[in-house]
C-alpha cells in the first residue's frame, strides 16, 4: 500500500477529504472470498462506494460489468438472462435486484460449474430482504458487507488494532501520545466516512448532502422493498431511531409517531435496516445470562448521518452542557462501533459480536468474538480521563469469562495509553486507526 502521501488524512479543520483515490481494504477482502466462493455480493448502504469497488475489483480480475441501471441492459437481461450470467468468469453484476430473472440464470449455471471465482453481485439492499435472492442462491452466496470509509483509508494507512488485539494485545498499549483533541473528535464523528459527504465541506454543502442522501433512501430503496402504507410518517420514524442510536432500541419508543400503526412501524424498523441505514448490534452473553439483558442495541451504519438526522452541529457538540455530552457520548460510540466494525469484517475466524448489558447495570458497548470462543471487550468514554469507576463493567465481564476473555479496553478522548489492571487497558480512540507494529 502507499506510504499515505497524497492522501486525504481525518481532517479536523471541517474542509473535504477527497475519496477518489483511496485504496480500499474490502478491494483485497472482496478478491480473496472470490478465490474461494462461486458467489460474492457486496451489499451496503446507498453511496457507500460499492459501484467503485465493483469497477476496481472488475480491473484487477479483467473483467466486464454488466449494469442493470443500464435501461438497454435491464432489457436485454429480462429477455434472456442467460446471456448475461453466461458470459467468461467473473461475471460482475450491478444493482442485480433490478433483474429477478438474473439470479434463476445465475443458479443454473453454478448447477453447471461450481468453481469459485464465477459471479461477483452488487446491490443497495441486503440480499435476506429481497427472497427471489435468498432462494435462488441459498449456500452459494457469500455476503460482503461495504461500509463506509474508514479514518484508516482515509489516512492511507493500514490500521490493525483488532487484528493485532486478537492475537498479541499487549502491544496494543505501546505507542506514543495522542495529538488528538476532542474539538478534533467531534469534526471526526459528524463527517462520518461517506465518501460523496467528505468530498463537501463540512457545513450547508455536506448538510444538503445528507438531507438529499436521505431523501433518495427513503423514497427509493425502501418503496422498493415493500408497499407502503403511512408513507409520509417515514422520516420521522427514521428520526426517532437516530435519537436511539447507540442505545436499546425500544420499537415502542420508536414507533411512538403520530399516527403510525405499531405493526407498520416495526415493518419499517426491518426496512431501514435492510437498507442498511440502520444495523441492530445483539445482545452477548456466555456469562451471568440470567442477569443479561438480552434487546439489540441499534446503530445508525454512519456517525455524520446520524449527527444531521439529529441535528447535531460540531458548534452545538462542542458546548459543555449536559445534553450536549450526553448527545456526544452517543455519536462516539456509534463511530467507534462502527470503525471496529469495519476491521472486524476484514477479518477471518469472527463468529460473533454484540454488546453485554445487565439488569443491575453493568455495560459492555462492543465484544468481539473469535471462533475458538476468545473474546476482546470494548467501552467507549466521552471524557478525557477514565476513573476506575468506569472500569467496572469490563472487569467484571473478565472476571466471569474467564481465560477466554483476551483483552477489555477502555478508548476514550484522552492521549496517554496504559495499562489499568490484568488484561485491561485505556487507550485513545485514535489508537483505532493507529497502525500497530
């Protein structure tokens, strides 16, 4: 990979931080799946890069691809999909939803040949919501979750700490001061990693960016999906989610909009998250299950567009009032989740996340596990110290793992890294995309 010279790095100064030439880690995720799987689709939300990926991936493979938003394409492929899923492997396929017919050709020809290396698919939409998908391509199928940019890919450098917390977390600790400052944190989180926003000032041009982003989702990937009844009330259903993000989500809190049947709403809760806007983080627990609180957490996929459905400006963030902490405090850890997340979906051997909850009020935001049952523990902390109050949770979730439970580590706005206790250690949350050597 380049040194990141000539590469947009997380900009704290709110000014673009141009996409078009980032080297993208699901590109080599994306090519290595394909050496094993007949099948890989890349699903993600709108605008997340997936078209670019496709055309990267279709370069290095030479291969062609067949665009199913191409109207004289779309037609050719509902006369005779055959012709199109017949064509030298791979054959690299977008927005293939558009096209039912096209996955029926696709199983017949893996019926033929079931090399890997066959199809490469792209959609807006999870393939679980769309059933001709499920069906057709049941066990042959390999999911590839696109998320947004990452703070690594941004910075062009090639970040590991899960990886590297995984196999060796001691050396997670090692490392120099943070330089970063919460004013910094705060640009961080509400630019998000879309790469069409980062490409705008942040200000009235990323704004309307958002707001139109949101439009497009909600008036075409959604209708598309499902008849819709109470149409109108689906913005503010979206909104009510935002104002969860990072917490349990209460479908009845959510779907408390004026109007708007129960029923309906959890049917468009399923909807949203099918277009990825949204994504549950389920509840984990080995240990004390008889005290776990077991409801998913809910997450926005991105930290910039859940910061606007919100309303929530870097000048209001910045403020020191306890409803603009509070608001903070959710943001970051959505961000974080999701840029763990993100590494977590590079790697091999990850059978299992969630977050641990307890009745008597003990909290894990992310766990991380692996295949053999190890596990790395995560808290996100808004503050720039973290008394030993706040390792509580984490402690006591080692405690009742046991040898399994690697690493707990507590990232929060301070600069200092060190080690709290056995197995425990505070970190800066710029040591996410800080490579570890």
């Amino acid at each position: 990979m380049a040194d990141g010279r000539d590469r947009p790095g997380p900009s704290a100064t709110g000014e673009p931080r141009r996409s078009h030439l980032i080297a993208r880690r699901a590109l080599e995720v994306a090519a290595s799946r394909l050496a094993v799987e007949p099948v890989v689709a890349l699903q993600g939300p709108r605008t997340v890069g997936k078209s670019t990926l496709l055309q990267q991936l279709a370069r290095e493979l030479g291969a062609d691809i067949v665009d199913l938003d191409d109207p004289a394409l779309r037609e050719i492929a509902h006369a005779d999909p055959g012709t199109l899923g017949a064509g030298p492997a791979p054959v690299c396929v977008e927005e293939c939803q558009h096209v039912p017919g096209i996955l029926d050709a696709i199983k017949a020809e893996l019926n033929r040949d079931l090399r890997p290396g066959r199809f490469v698919l792209a959609g807006s939409t999870r393939y679980g919501a769309v059933p001709l998908a499920a069906q057709a391509l049941t066990r042959r199928l390999h999911l590839l979750t696109i998320w947004p940019l990452s703070q690594g890919e941004l910075a062009g450098v090639r970040e590991n700490l899960l990886e590297v917390a995984l196999s060796n977390p001691a050396a997670t600790g090692a490392g120099a001061s943070s330089p970063t400052t919460r004013h910094q944190y705060i640009q961080l989180v509400t630019g998000g990693g879309l790469p069409l926003a980062l490409a705008r000032s942040a200000g009235a041009g990323r704004n309307r960016w958002f707001d139109d982003c949101i439009t497009l989702v909600l008036e075409r990937d959604v209708r598309q999906l499902e008849r819709m009844r109470q149409r109108e009330q689906l913005p503010l259903l979206l909104r009510r989610v935002a104002a969860q993000t990072a917490q349990v989500l209460y479908v009845n809190a959510a779907a408390s909009v004026p109007g708007m049947d129960r029923t309906v709403a959890s049917d468009y809760l399923r909807l949203l998250e099918a277009t990825l806007l949204i994504h549950r983080l389920p509840a984990w627990g080995r240990t004390l299950r008889a005290r776990a609180a077991g409801s998913p957490k809910v997450h926005l996929v991105d930290s910039g567009l859940a910061a606007r459905l919100l309303g929530l400006s870097p000048e209001r963030l910045e403020g020191n009032d306890p409803t603009a902490l509070t608001e903070f405090g959710h943001l970051l850890e959505t961000f974080v989740v999701g840029e763990l997340m993100k590494q977590a979906s590079r790697l091999d051997g990850i059978t299992g996340y969630g977050h641990w909850r307890t009745h008597d009020g003990d909290e894990v935001d992310l766990i991380i596990e692996r295949d053999d049952g190890a596990v790395v523990a995560l808290e996100v902390k808004a503050s720039a110290r973290v008394p030993g109050e706040g390792m509580r949770s984490l402690a006591k979730l080692r405690d009742a793992v046991g040898p399994a439970f690697i690493a707990g580590m507590a990232l929060y706005l301070g600069s200092r890294s060190y080690t709290f206790a056995e197995r425990l250690l505070v970190l800066p949350v710029d040591r996410i995309w800080t490579p570890v050597d």
